[in-house]
C-alpha cells in the first residue's frame, strides 16, 4: 500500500470518528430542555452546537482533503473509488447538517417548554420558589462565565483546524510539483 493509499484510509477512519462524535453532539441537542432543567440546559445549547459546528468543520476539512488525494491514488479503479467515497461523504455531510439544524429546532421547543413549567414554579411562591431563585442566580453566573471561556476556545480551535487545512493544502501542492519532476 503506497503513501496516498494509506492516507486515504487514515482520512476514512478519521470521517467515521467525526461523524459519530456528531451524532452524540445531535442526540445531545436533542434531549435539551426534556429532563426538566430547561434553564440550565439552555445554557450548554450554545457549547453543544459549537462542538457540532467544528465537527462538520472537520469533516468538510477531511473532504477536502480526500478530495485532493483521490486524484492522486494509484490506480483507475481507486480513483473512481475515492470519487465514489467523496460522493457518499458530501451526501452524509448534508444530512448530517439537516439532522442538526432538526435537533436544534427540538431543543428549542423542549427549552420553551420547560421554562414555561419553571416559570410557573417561580411565580408560584413560598420557600420552593425562593431556593429556586436562589439558586438559579448562583449557577447563572458561573455558566455565563463557562460559556465564554468553551466560545472563546472553540474559536480558537477553528482557527486551528484552518490553519490545518491551508498547510495540508500546501504541502500537497509540493508534493505534487515533486512527482511532477520525477
């Protein structure tokens, strides 16, 4: 098995983690707001969809990828085969994108919900209603603080995964303009 090969089934086994750690980020979407403590999972909707937003980053990243390599595979039939493989990503990747665009709709509705019940337990009054408060306003605080920090690092990450990207892209570019020269 030659470099591009291997590199394409190392691309392959990279898609397949991507995608399962999208779909636990999607279920995860999901469920928001259905255990009854729709305040406090609103506020890690925000951290959920951006770990789902850099999942479908990094699968458009392995496209890419693949799709630069494809062409440089071996043989006619591996070529096809790779064209085939990147046919059959870009048609997950959309769905995978529709997925959570649905999920996310769900979480929406489920949160409006469950704010609804909590609203009616906070304007109910009495000592339940008071600790509720309570206890509302101290962990408002620390998961605005949390929720900035995740945003700021999956910012970060991004960048990264771009920077990534962009030398890969280089590097193969060399590497190309190398075999053209043998």
């Amino acid at each position: 098995m030659d470099g591009v090969t291997q590199a394409v089934e190392n691309l392959k086994k990279e898609w397949g983690q991507a995608v399962s750690q999208l779909d636990e980020n999607i279920t995860a979407i999901k469920s928001c707001g259905k255990t009854g403590k729709g305040t406090e999972e609103a506020n890690s909707l925000p951290r959920l969809n951006g770990s789902a937003q850099d999942a479908l980053q990094l699968l458009k990243s392995l496209q890419f990828q693949l799709d630069l390599l494809a062409q440089q595979l071996p043989t006619f039939d591996e070529v096809q085969s790779g064209q085939a493989t990147l046919k059959s990503w870009d048609e997950q990747y959309k769905k995978l994108r529709i997925s959570l665009r649905n999920a996310n709709l769900e979480a929406k509705d489920n949160i409006r919900q469950a704010a609804e019940e909590e609203r009616a337990l906070l304007l109910g009054g009495g000592e339940e209603s008071t600790i509720r408060r309570r206890n509302l306003q101290t962990k408002a605080g620390m998961t605005s603080a949390a929720e900035s920090i995740t945003e700021s690092l999956r910012r970060s990450r991004q960048m990264m995964v771009q920077t990534n990207q962009q030398v890969f892209s280089r590097r193969l570019k060399v590497n190309i303009k190398d075999i053209a020269l043998c």
